[in-house]
C-alpha cells in the first residue's frame, strides 16, 4: 500500500497518541468545617455488577467475561482498574451528592478480550457522570443528574489469576542481544515521523521513538531507508528486524507480519471560529476553504496529496505555518477559514475561546511496530519498552518535541478488522550489495555516473518492466533506468544513472527505488550523496563603457545569499527603459527613465537595462551579481507576484510564497510596510498598492542556519498614462520567464535551462522531446541538461493549475556531431573601421593610434585599444560570435587628443557582436541587427 493511500485510511489523521493523560487529582469543593458528616465510603472496595453507557443510561450492562471492573475510596480519590488500564480521579461527598473528576488513565492497549477497550471507555464516561450515589451494606449504586443508576457496585472479591501461557522459545531476541542491535527498516520520506535532516542522518518521531527503545533494551539500532511498501517483505526476507514508519495496523498486513503493542492512534480536529457557519460532512468539504496547518505535518501532506495534486483543491487554499499558534491567530484574524491539527490540541484551543470543532476524529489510524510472523520474544521486549516509555512520561516528551501535543489522548477503541485479501504469487525485494559513489566533490554543472551493485532478496524475477525512479530530494537530471535482460532471485546487478550536479555549492542528496511493472516500490531505497564545490571567485565584470545618456549601476556585485543590493539608472531623450532579469520577457517590465530597484537574488543572476532610443536603435546594459550560497539558510522554492512587471493604480496582485527548511520566522512586506508577520511557509494573499511608482514586495524566511530573502518590484502607473498588456486571471497559469542556452551546442555539450512560473500554477514541468526531464518544477529554477546525441531538440515548459488549464511555451536547440570549426582561432588583426554610435556613422582611426584584435586557440580575444590593451572571452557557434564585455588596463591617455573617446566607442562595441565573415584578408563584425560594426585587416 502507498504512502499516499497510508494518508487516504487515515482521511485527516494525523497525531494524537495512546497515552497517559497527565495525572491531575481535582480538588472538588465540599464543606470544610469541623463538624462535616463523615465520608462512608471511605476505605471501602468494590466491583462493579453492571453499568450503563451515558448515551442509553436505561439500559445495564454486564461487563465482559473474565474481566474486572473496580473502584476503591480513600479520602480524596477513588482507584481502580479497567481490565486492562488502571485508573485515578479525585471525587468529593456533600451528603449524597458525589462528583468525580475526569480519569487519568495508564495508556496501554489490550486486544482481548474483544470489545475490552469499549467497555473501558464506556465505564470511564458512567463514572465522571456521577452526581449522587445510594449505599447499602453489600450495594453501591452511582446516579446520574437524572438520577438514574448507571454504576451498580458489590463489595470486591478477588479473582484468581490465570495461568499466563508460557513464551515461545524463538530465539528472535537471542538473536539481536548477540548482534547488540536491532535492525530496523523505515521510510525516510514522511515528516514529522521518519524524514532526512542530513544526507546521512534520520529524525522524526518513530526515530526518536526508537532510540529511545533501544537505549531502554540496552542494544544499537540501525537504519536503513526502504520504500514503504517495501517493509513487510523485506521483514519476511530477514534484511530487517522490525519496521517502523507509522504503519497502521490492519488485517492486510497482519496477514504477513506480526505487530507490537500500538503505540500511537492518529485523530484530526477541524477548527473554524465560533462565528462560523462553515461545515464538514467529509473531508473533500474542507477543499473550497482556505485552510491553515502546521508544516510539515500529515495534515499538509495529505491536502497536498489528496486534494491539491488531483485537482480538487486551489493550492491558494492551503497556508503551512511553522506553528500551530501561529494558523490559530490567522483564523481568529479572520485570514484563513479552517484549521486542522491534532484533535487534542483542537480541543485545547476550543477551552482557551473564539473558536469551535467542526469535525474531528473522521479517521483514525493505529501504529505499531512490525515483526516477522511469529517472533514472539522480540515482541514481548518492545511490548515492555513501550508500557515503560509511557510510563515514564518519554513519550510525552517526544510527542511535544515531534509532534507539537502537549496533552495525549486516552487509547481509543480499534475499528472493525476485514479479511485479508489474497496473496501475490511472489514477492519482491533489494538489498544493496554495493555503493559506488560519484567523485566526492563536483563542480557546479559537471556530469557524473552513480552506480549500485544490488541483490535480487525476492522470489520474483526482474525483467525490462522493472526500473529504478527518483523518489525525492534532488533528481539532478536522472531518468528513469530500465532493467536490462532478466535478474533471477539472489543474483546481483549493477545499475547507474547519469547524472548532473547542480548549479549552486552545498552537500545534495537524491533517494531513490526499485519499482515493479505496478509501479509500486520495493526493496532498500539508493542514495545519490554529493558536494558541490563553490566555483572559483569570478573576477566581475568590468563596469562598462558609459554611453552617452545612458547610467546604469548597482551598489555592490557581490553578497552571501540573503542580502540585497540596490541598482540605479537614469537616462536622457529615449523612448523607453526596462529594466528586467536575465532570461524574462523584458516587455512586461517598463520603468521610468530614472529610478532604482532593491534585489535579492537567491543565486547568481544578471540584470538588465534595454534602452530604446529614438532613432529606435537598442543599448542593453548588463551587470551581473555574483552570489555566495548559505548552505544552511531555509530555501525560499516560491515567491510570484502576478500579474508581474506592471498593473495601472487600483489593480491587486496576488502574493504567493513556500519556503522549506529549518525555520524560526517567515515575514512579508510591501514597499517596507509589513504585511504579514509572523507569515506561513507556504501562503498567499492579495496586495492592492495605493499610489504610483514601484511596489516592492519582500519575503524574508529566518532560521539557525541563516537568513534568505527575495523581492519582487511592479510598476504602479497612473491609468490615464499606462496601457499595461490585460492580465489574466490569477488561478491561470503564468509563465514569466523560460530561457534554453545556448541554442547549438556539441555532442556531449551541456545546456542550462531557466524557468520562473507564476499564477495559479500548481504543478509545472519540462520536456525534451516529449520525455520529462524536470518533473514537479519549482516555481523558479534552473537546471542543467546533457545532450549525447545530434540533432534537433525541443524544450516545452508546461504549468497547469488545480482545474487542469495548460500553459506552454518551447524552445529549439541545435547539437551538431563534430566541433565547431574556428576559423578566428590563431588569427590576428587590424582595426580599419568601426561603427563611432555617439557620432552616428564610421568613426576614423586617429593618426598615430592602433586598435587590434587576435584570437587564441582557448576562447581568449586580446588586443589594444589605441591607449590600454583589453581581453574578453569569445565563444564561436558556426557564423555566431559572441564576445564578453572587455576587461582593460586602467591608463589614461591625454595624446592625441580624443583617444580615449576612441577608446570608449570601440570597447563598447564588442558585447554587442553577435555574428562574423571573413572574405580573404578582411573580417567583419556584426551586430544583433546585422549591421557591419567593425572592419578589420589580417596582418
């Protein structure tokens, strides 16, 4: 069974335990003075005859056979036991009135006899209902404030204990003591029970639990990550010892495995504010809502899974906060419609006011350790862990610490069992034989092989239906890997998948697993660990020529992922200024002709300035900021401000953010003016700017690790001047940006591809050729992309809303089968002409002045420019020429005169060169338009 369908039985489960309700004596208010009658039922012991359930108090009950339901008084308390828990309350006596406080329980959970946990419960209810009581010498009956009986009490009679039936003599527990330690398979893939914090280390709450059984038994344990549904065979296969990743008990599975006691019952609790009218009836109702839980938690992942991802639910609906307090206040605020959490914790917010249960308990689920069938002295150990841990108050703490439940449920009553279904002719499993790890350090880009040498542990032969698939955590440009020819129980086999390491320094890791023709996983899951190596410090980019009316800077071009930076322009007689990033539709982002702009760039990224001039010839400006990644800092993985680039005074635009990782504090604010604070980590709201110019909208996510930081600016213009292109609706999908590069590379060659998608997507990929090569996108990304083969390749950026409305965009790349021939390589030149902009027409050579050009064999081009000498890389693609913007010598020249305005025009020139020719002696340079701009003689 999936772990998505793990989500669909537990409906809205989530995390409430079988625990011990804190004991909590109250103290019931009765006469204090001297001369108060005394207490009969002081020192007296009973057992009860019958009892009736508080919903049908006229009808009595007999307690199920060979078991004992008790009740003994002293002074402040009355004690007994259930059959299978004990119990505690304080009670008071004012004459016949009697009143006994809510029951703290022990917590544990009996299986039989069947029915044993009902009667619990129901007992528990008969006696906090109490009001009065009547006593005779052998009877003692409680009354209800109807003054019906609904306990009838005789005096206490010892019951003979039965014969405990002796322990199997396996040797399971032998066995792991001789080891010194258990070995347990999990799902690393479901927070906050089982989740990765490092590439190499495991947390959540099932781990925490564990541990701590562990330390209790005195033996290790050891993990090892497996698909989910691969746990039980692997159980029955002896790779693992016991599983635990909030497995639910069920007939199903105890078909094949054998379970501890449980140790957890999962119950939702759906919250609306008193003022309300909204209401539950199933859990498709909560879709039309805007819904708030805590990160990272099953009530996330199931709406996400549920209802999000199979289009019944806006992902506009949906706010994550990092605490549950945090959703409460937005809900009492009026931001968000419904909240769900941890029925408990629901009932705790109700008793603190303002806000009322809708729905809770819809689905519970009931956790439990699994063991090999019949492994009865390994179970019996983790029975007594389990009893000591929750006696002990550990599970308490681990459950605040993991699961935010600062008071447990009592144990609720298992649902109906079904029959088990039947069983597959054979089952499958992998062990992994043999790690063959990529180098340990890559650079940003670099393609790389990993590899793993595996056993077939199943009784079911692998054939070509068979594959191994990316599960989580970071793809890096793997495909699917079909299995090659047949792999026969216990033969090895070695698979490897090629891969491509991102493009920012850090530690990555991506997980993945053995999938059969069904498509559902098995065997221990494979790890792909790598570090990326931080790029060599990039020397900037020179400050380019100024041209005339044209100013273009920024105040800095290095900063640590976080910081900001502001840049500044102002130009003279033009018809238009856009200011963008790199790789945008640079038509959607019109700015006034002076003016400037904070940016938080989460990564290396380019920026902008396209002038139009009037005799409508373009200048494009570029600065580039280099930044340095904070490894550990929380990602920002979306933030869109749609419609981008421009809206009129009086449009709104829609703010939609996620952030992941470590976090202590998510804010957002518009133009300095907060707007949400403390916000959800994953959340939206709408934004309607009051006055002109530009609107900045900042998100900051704050955690240990650091600080990240992102800002989105629109331009707010007056209507009676604006003509802003329309704007779709905000649940359409948007693409802002989709750039493939370069667009004819080599065989063997590599392409970065540059996305940022906004709207209503909600799910976005790209394709090659129609085979996926990034699934599930980020709202803004970028990836890198290998091509072996030539020929012609298209890419297709699709994002789909919740409603299943498509947006696409496609761009070519051509990959040729033998190099490129350079026919610049070794070549050296003489300036004879070159296009003077400023002057509008070919500029002369100065009398006594040299301009030059040569090209080295390695993508260098170097020369002087009549005073300094220059270098600048170039890239040759067939008759395209592309020159980076020069570096030069810093002299300064007074003779002849005008030789460094000379200078100026000609540098300029040189970024601008998008294409050659060379006729005999001669070359020519060309720009973007064509246009001849630079002659140049061999010499």
């Amino acid at each position: 069974m999936s772990k998505t369908n793990r989500i669909l039985l537990a409906v809205l489960a989530a995390v409430a335990l079988i625990t011990v309700v804190g004991l909590a004596v109250a103290w019931l208010v009765g006469r204090g003075d001297d001369g108060e009658p005394a207490n009969p039922l002081v020192s007296t012991r009973w057992q009860v005859r019958s009892y009736a359930r508080v919903a049908d108090p006229a009808s009595m009950i007999s307690p199920l056979p060979d078991t004992q339901l008790t009740a003994e008084f002293d002074g402040i308390k009355v004690a007994g036991s259930l059959g299978c828990n004990t119990y505690t309350a304080g009670y008071a006596v004012d004459g016949n009135a009697l009143a006994i406080a809510k029951a703290a329980l022990s917590g544990m959970f009996c299986e039989q006899p069947a029915g044993l946990m009902d009667q619990e419960t129901a007992f528990v209810e008969a006696l906090e209902s109490a009001r009065s009581f009547e006593l005779e010498t052998d009877q003692l009956r409680v009354l209800n404030d109807q003054g019906q009986v609904v306990i009838d009490f005789v005096p206490y009679r010892p019951v003979a204990e039965a014969t405990k039936p002796p322990l199997s003599t396996d040797d399971s527990w032998s066995r792991i003591q001789a080891a010194g330690k258990i070995v347990v398979g999990t799902a690393a893939d479901y927070p906050p029970f089982e989740f990765y914090v490092t590439p190499h280390q495991i947390d959540g709450f099932d781990i925490a639990l564990m541990n701590e059984i562990g330390r209790h038994l005195g033996v290790g344990i050891e993990y090892y990550d497996f698909a989910f549904e691969g746990l039980g065979p692997a159980l029955n296969q002896g790779q693992i010892d016991v599983a635990i990743a909030a497995i639910s008990r069920t007939p199903e599975r105890e078909a094949l495995v054998d379970f501890s006691n449980i140790y957890l019952v999962s119950e939702d609790g759906i919250l609306a504010r008193d003022d309300s009218s909204v209401t539950v009836a199933s859990p498709g109702d909560v879709a039309g809502y805007r819904v708030g839980v805590q990160r990272n938690t099953v009530y996330q992942d199931w709406i996400q899974s549920t209802l999000i991802d199979v289009g019944l639910m806006s992902s506009d609906n949906l706010f994550a906060y990092e605490k549950a307090e945090h959703a409460l206040q937005d809900l009492n605020d009026g931001r968000i419609e419904l909240v769900i959490l941890d029925g408990q914790a629901a009932q705790a917010s109700v008793e603190q006011g303002g806000v009322k249960i809708i729905a809770k308990g819809r689905g519970r689920q009931h956790y439990a350790i699994a063991l090999t069938k019949g492994a009865f002295a390994l179970k019996a150990k983790l029975d007594e862990a389990i009893s000591d841990l929750y006696d002990n108050g550990t599970v308490d703490r681990l459950a605040q610490q993991y699961l935010d439940v600062g008071q447990l449920l009592p144990t609720p009553t298992p649902g109906p069992t079904s029959t088990p279904g039947p069983q597959p002719p054979c089952t499958d499993g992998l062990a992994l034989v043999r790690d063959l790890p990529p180098p340990e350090r890559v650079k940003p880009g670099q393609t790389f092989v990993k590899a793993w040498q595996v056993r077939n542990t199943g009784t079911c032969t692998w054939n070509g239906s068979y594959q191994l698939v990316f599960v989580h955590g970071y793809q890096m440009g793997g495909e699917p890997v079909v299995v090659a020819g047949n792999v026969s129980p216990g033969e090895t086999y070695d698979l490897q998948t090629n891969l491509v390491a991102p493009l920012s320094a850090g530690s990555y890791q991506g997980v993945w697993q053995m999938v059969n023709p069904g498509l559902q996983g098995f065997g221990e899951r494979l790890n792909v660990d790598v570090t990326v190596q931080a790029p060599p410090t990039v020397t900037p980019e020179p400050t380019q020529t100024p041209a005339p009316g044209i100013g273009f800077s920024v105040d800095r071009t290095d900063i640590r992922a976080g910081e900001c930076v502001t840049f500044d322009w102002e130009v003279e007689n033009v018809k238009a200024v856009y200011f963008y990033q790199e790789g945008e539709r640079w038509q959607d982002y019109g700015v006034p002709g002076q003016g400037s702009r904070r940016e938080c760039p989460p990564t290396t990224t380019s920026y902008r300035l396209r002038v139009l001039l009037r005799d409508d010839t373009v200048e494009i400006r570029k600065i580039t900021i280099f930044v340095e990644p904070v490894a550990d800092a929380p990602a920002i993985t979306r933030f869109t401000v749609d419609p981008a680039g421009q809206i009129t005074l009086g449009q709104c635009v829609t703010v939609r953010w996620a952030v992941e990782g470590e976090l202590d504090n998510v804010t957002l604010s518009a133009s300095e003016n907060m707007l949400w604070d403390p916000a959800p980590a994953v959340g939206n709201t709408f934004d309607c700017p009051e006055r002109t110019g530009v609107a900045t909208y900042e998100l900051v996510a704050v955690g240990p690790g650091g600080t990240s930081r992102q800002a989105q600016s629109i331009s707010v213009m007056d209507p009676a001047t604006a003509t802003p292109e329309p704007t779709s609706e905000p649940d359409v999908p948007v693409i802002h940006a989709f750039d493939v590069s370069p667009s004819q590379l080599q065989v063997g060659e590599c392409i970065a591809l540059y996305w940022r998608v906004g709207g209503g997507a909600a799910y976005s990929r790209i394709l090659r050729d129609q085979a996926v090569v990034v699934d599930d996108a980020d709202y803004n990304g970028q990836e890198m992309d290998c091509l072996d083969t030539g020929g012609s390749y298209t890419y297709v950026l699709e994002s789909r809303n919740h409603v299943g409305q498509w947006i696409r965009e496609q761009r070519s790349v051509q990959v040729n089968e033998e190099a490129w021939e350079n026919p610049l390589a070794g070549t050296r030149w003489l300036v004879r002409a070159f296009f003077d902009r400023e002057a509008g027409g070919v500029g002369t050579i100065l009398r006594g002045t040299t301009l030059t050009m040569a090209f080295d064999g390695d993508g260098e081009a170097y020369g002087t420019s009549g005073c300094n000498s220059y270098s600048a890389s170039y890239l040759v693609e067939g008759r395209q020429l592309t020159l980076t913007a020069p570096t030069s010598t810093s002299l300064v020249c007074e003779r002849p005169a005008g030789i460094m305005d000379q200078e100026a025009a000609f540098l300029e020139l040189l970024p601008a060169i998008t294409g050659y020719a060379i006729e005999g002696e001669t070359l020519t340079l060309e720009d973007v338009t064509g246009q001849n701009v630079v002659e140049l003689l061999a010499y």
